[in-house]
C-alpha cells in the first residue's frame, strides 16, 4: 500500500467517523418535542457532503476499471 493509499483509506475513515456522529446528532435532534428544522437541515447537508466526498475518495482508491 502506498502513502497516497494509505492517506485516502484514513481521511475514508475519519470521513465515516463524522458521517455517523452527525446521523447520531440528527437522531438526537428529532427526539426533541420541537426540533429546530434549520438545523436539522444544515446537518443533513452537511452528513450529504460527507457521503460525497466518502463516494469521490473511494473512486480515487478504487477506480472503476472497464475491460
């Protein structure tokens, strides 16, 4: 595994950590009697750029190789 391999499969990693921190916060958010949408909305966007750039990297590590 090279150095490159190794820094994308660690920001993968770290980039998953947050991802299911912030589903936990959202959970945590709706169980609320009035939750506040706003910010339940910017965490949703915010987990969204998370599953983005986990996609993107994952790409990057193992790219789609057509024979």
């Amino acid at each position: 595994m090279t150095s490159r391999e190794k820094q994308l499969k660690d920001r993968i990693r770290e980039l998953r950590q947050q991802h299911g921190e912030l589903d936990l916060a959202i959970k945590k958010l709706m169980l609320e009697e009035n939750p506040d949408q706003l910010r339940v909305k910017r965490i949703k966007k915010e987990k969204l750029r998370h599953k983005d750039e986990i996609a993107k990297l994952e790409d990057l590590l193992f790219p789609d190789i057509i024979a």
